[in-house]
C-alpha cells in the first residue's frame, strides 16, 4: 500500500472532480461487467463507457504516478511488511491513481466474485456480497424492493377483477 495522500495539503479544483467522475464512469463499467450476465445497476444500463475504452482509461490512470514496492523486515523478527514507494509530488495525481490501483486490486482479487449489482428499484448501487442471500446493498433497499413486488401483486390482481376464493 502507498504511503497516504496528504489530503489536508491537498486543493479541490474542478479538474480533480472531473477525473474523480470519469474515473467512477469507467470504474462503473467494468463493475456492470464484472457483474455479467446479470444485469447492470439500473442508472448505468443506457450510460456505460464501453468495457474496452473504460479498461483503458482506468489503466491510464493508474499509471499516473509510478510505485515501487519496497519490504521492510523488522529487525525483532517480525513478519515483513511491505509498501509502495512513489516520487509523484502532486497530491491530485497520486489521488486519482490510487483510486484507479484500487480498483485494479478489487477487479483482480477473490472479492470481485461476491460484486453484485442491487436490484432494488431505482438504487444504482453495486454492493459486495457478504452473506449468501443477500440480494440488495442495505435494508432500506430490500424493504423497497418487497414493497414494490407487493404494490405489484396487488395491483395485478385489481387489473384481472376481484378474485373469488
């Protein structure tokens, strides 16, 4: 892990939020790939950077600020450490890449296999699983997703007329 972003010594521009917000574009394509053939979250079914031009963006980025990764072996016998080393002045850049080496450790790690999209109504959410039948990214969503399975039946029902029993 590189050493942290001194985020206090560090000015938001405009610049920096708009390469927050594409690098979260092309983050959010390759999640809606990850998560195939399941459908994607419901806000990026019609506005997803294409896979190959947002692996290329993220890999872009990444490559921003050059690390080397450096072990330290304690000197009382302690399990060795590691951390990467990097000579990127500019605290934006080293920002933006980390997010990007993140996301390339997370898509390339054991946890991308638990990646699932929420399948709430209109939540936009991807969420890693935790549980084996967890379906949505938090309570409020399931409670809204029940809800609307039930205004569903309900109103189904009305449609076809009363129903005798």
């Amino acid at each position: 892990m590189p050493d942290p972003v001194p985020a206090e010594h560090m000015a938001v521009d405009e610049g920096l939020r708009v390469e927050i917000v594409e690098l979260r574009r092309a983050v959010r394509a390759l999640f809606a790939q990850a998560v195939s053939p399941v459908p994607p979250s419901s806000a990026d079914d019609r506005h997803l950077m294409p896979a190959d031009e947002a692996l290329a963006h993220l890999n872009a980025v990444a490559a921003r600020e050059a690390v080397v990764p450096q072990m330290a072996w304690p000197p009382d016998g302690g399990a060795p450490t590691s951390r990467l080393l990097s000579a990127e002045k500019d605290p934006k850049v080293r920002l933006v890449a980390a997010l990007a080496r993140a996301t390339v450790d997370f898509l390339t790690g054991p946890q991308r296999t638990y990646l699932r999209a929420c399948s709430a109504p209109r939540c936009v959410r991807y969420f890693v699983k935790s549980h084996g039948r967890q379906e949505w990214c938090k309570p409020s969503c399931g409670n809204r997703a029940r809800a609307a399975r039930h205004y569903q039946r309900h109103r189904t029902a009305t449609d076809d007329g009363p129903t005798l029993p």
